[in-house]
C-alpha cells in the first residue's frame, strides 16, 4: 500500500477509535461515579484501556504534525505550534490514568477533557464522508444529545441523591426521565427541584435544551433544503414547466415530451452541471476532474478503448456532452459540419434525405459527424434519435487541433470515413433494406 495512504488510513483509524473509546469511558465515568460499587475491577481495566488509546493518539499526533505534514487525516488542518497553543493540553491531560485518583473523586472524570478534540475530529468525519453529509450531521447531533442527555441525569443524581428503595436502573430511569422532560422544556411537573442548588442545575438544564433544540432545528431544516442537487433540478424545471403550461397554454404532447426529456435527465444524474464548480479551481487540478469524471464514459466509445492516457485527458478537457429526446434530429442532410459526436447511450437512425430511407443505425459507443469534418463538406445524410440519447460532441476547431496530435486515432476515424463512404456509395447503387450497426 501507498505509504501516503497508509499513514493517513492509521492516522484515520485512530481517530475513530479515539471517538468510541471517549463516548464509552463518558458513558461509564459518570455513571461509576453515581454507583461505585459496581464493576469496579473491570471498570479499571477499561480506564486503562481508555488511557493506553489516548496515549498512542497523542504520540501519533504529535509524530505526524512533526514529520508527516501533508498526511495528516483528521489532523489535516493542524500545524505543531497551533496544535500545541490550543488542544496539546487537553490530550495531554486526558492521558493521566484515573486509577491514580480515589474511585469516588470528580478527578475520575479527568479525561473526559478530551471532548474538545473529540468534537473537532467528528465535525471532520462529514469532510471524509461527503456523499453522506446530511446523514453525518444527524449522527453528529444524536452523538451529542446522546451523551449531554447521560451526563446530565448522572449529574441530577449526584445532586438529589439515590433513592435506596429503588433498583439501581430505576434510579437511572428517572434521572434520565426528568433530563428528557427538562431538556425538551415539556417539564410535567412530577419530578421537581427542591433546594436552590437543584433549582439552579435545572435552569441550567433548560438553557442548554434551549440551545440544543435550535441547533437541532436548524441542522434538520438544511439537511431537508440540502436535497439532491439532480433531483432539485428535476423539480426546479417541472415547476418552470407547470408556469409555461399555465400561462402559454402548451399542448399536452408538448408538455408530456418536455417532461419526458426532464424525467430522463434526472434519472440519469445529467441535470446536475458541475461547471461552476469547476471554474473554482486551478487549471491542473480542474483537468484531473474532468479526466476522471469522463474517462469511463471516453473509454465506452468503441474508437478510444486503449487510448493512452494522455489523449484521454486532452479529450475531456474539450468534450462536451448534448442529449436528445426521440425523433429529434441531430442534424440534416446538408447542414454544415461543426461537431463530432460520441455515443454514450442511446440510438439513433442514419436518413438519406432523397429517399428518407434508413441506411444505418447508431448505438452506443459508436461516432458520427466525422466525415463533414474531414471533408469540410455539408452533412451527407440525416441522423434522426430513436430513443433518448447521450451524447458527447468536440467541435470542429477542437477537432481539428486534437486529432493531429494522435496519429493512431485520425487513422481509425479515417478508416472509418472510408467504410462509411462505400457504405453510401452501395446504398446508392443498391437502394435497398436498411443495414444494422452495432
């Protein structure tokens, strides 16, 4: 493996394992601190865990920001004097062993200080797993609601004491109950604070759930209004359909072509134009895009399979990609030749307009439009779409600037002008049935 890729995957995995680890040891900290007596030989087992991971993730960091600057993972936006102004002392902090404190001391909680790197490196999670964004900031919220929901009902019973005459998950229970109810300000009444420190806590309580219910309305309302940038397209243009039907009073065939051609544009991903995207970034960096974005669709094109990579790139960098809806004309008989089209998927019927006659049929992965340009002479026939098709096109000053450089490939688009010209030629002579291209 990349040695690259290696260090950032490890760098990667530690932070997730850093994450389970601090969300575990948050979860039992404070509930060892409310109930001590409980799992106490496997409890200091699991701090020594805790703190041996946290101690080989400040090691690990500290040597990557040190020696592995541009393969950082999680750690991409540090630097060692940031790191060490800001959250060096936390981690630092968290890796002091509890089993060195009393089992009843708040000291126990002491790498709980670790949240603020935690916080850092989930909010980085979202930047690794962009296609799942939206999902990401829900997990993150319920994280956090999870873990504020746990520590404050410990705190509720470290404050108001346990009821001896309950089981212990009972006990929990109702802490966890009136968090819940403080927390979403619902408040029934039943459990209530008596002394002013508990009347103190609980306003505090309600603070944060003021805090956590704006901070979850709002994430909720940009995931909903973050949709599917295809899909927003689709109903962006059904809508501007839905206006043009209404105030022009387009024909129902009309209309129902136009949906057609909108419905195959969202089903296939096509509507979502990455061109202003693009623009934003440098000329090297926007080419490697485009190459990676096209190549597979370069490479479905029967007269590009093994080109090398270098044409692949120039290509990308100069096609431009069309779709038609069915029986909707190409071109013409007689139009003049500007572009060279690539099938990507579709079907199309090649005319002659003296007989409009069928003299051949267009699929996927082949070419047309070729023979205009190397002849410089008007389109010789009609190309008519049978079903709706995808096309990407290089216009004739691309063409003509391109295809020189690469001898191997004029040859072939030449051998095939050469086949289509006897083609044309017998169908002349001959008029007879059409004849199927794959």
């Amino acid at each position: 493996m990349n040695r690259n890729i290696w260090i950032k995957f490890t760098s990667n995995f530690v932070s997730f394992l850093v994450i389970t680890a601090f969300f575990l040891f948050s979860a039992i900290a404070p509930f060892h601190q409310i109930f001590p007596n409980i799992l106490i030989d496997n409890y200091n087992l699991f701090s020594w865990i805790v703190s041996i991971i946290f101690i080989f993730d400040l090691a690990l960091r500290l040597h990557l920001l040190t020696n592995e600057k541009n393969n950082l993972g999680l750690f991409s936006d540090d630097n060692l004097i940031g790191y060490l102004k800001t959250y060096f002392i936390f981690d630092f902090l968290a890796i002091i062993p509890v089993a060195f404190f009393p089992s009843e001391s708040l000291w126990q909680l002491l790498p709980m200080i670790k949240i603020f790197s935690v916080f850092k490196r989930i909010s980085f999670i979202r930047q690794i797993i962009l296609k799942f964004a939206s999902l990401a900031v829900v997990l993150q919220f319920l994280y956090w609601f999870a873990q504020i929901t746990h520590w404050i009902a410990c705190g509720w019973l470290k404050i108001v004491g346990i009821d001896e005459n309950m089981p212990i998950s009972s006990n929990y229970i109702s802490a966890l109950y009136w968090t819940t109810t403080t927390l979403t300000t619902v408040g029934y009444g039943d459990i209530v604070a008596h002394t002013d420190f508990e009347m103190l806590y609980a306003v505090v309580v309600m603070i944060i759930g003021v805090g956590l219910y704006g901070y979850l309305i709002g994430n909720v309302v940009s995931v909903i209004t973050k949709r599917d940038p295809a899909h927003e397209h689709f109903i962006n243009n059904l809508e501007n359909l839905s206006s043009l039907v209404k105030y022009r009073s387009l024909p129902n065939e009309l209309t129902a072509r136009i949906k057609q051609y909108f419905l195959y544009l969202w089903k296939n991903r096509l509507e979502h134009n990455e061109t202003g995207f693009l623009q934003k970034l440098p000329d090297g960096l926007k080419l490697d895009v485009l190459t990676y974005l096209k190549q597979d669709v370069i490479q479905k094109v029967d007269l590009f399979k093994d080109a090398s990579a270098e044409f692949i790139a120039d290509l990308a960098e100069n096609l431009n990609e069309t779709v038609i809806s069915p029986d909707e004309f190409l071109f013409r008989e007689g139009d003049i030749g500007e572009k060279v089209f690539f099938v990507i998927e579709g079907q199309l019927s090649v005319l002659m307009k003296s007989s409009n006659k069928e003299i051949a049929k267009i699929k996927k992965g082949d070419f047309l439009g070729e023979m205009a340009l190397f002849k410089n002479k008007p389109r010789n026939a009609s190309v008519k779409a049978i079903t709706f098709c995808h096309l990407y096109y290089l216009d004739k000053k691309s063409f003509d600037l391109l295809i020189p450089k690469y001898p191997s490939i004029a040859k072939k688009i030449e051998a095939k002008v050469l086949e289509r010209v006897k083609l044309n030629s017998w169908f002349y002579r001959n008029q007879k049935k059409p004849i199927r291209r794959g």
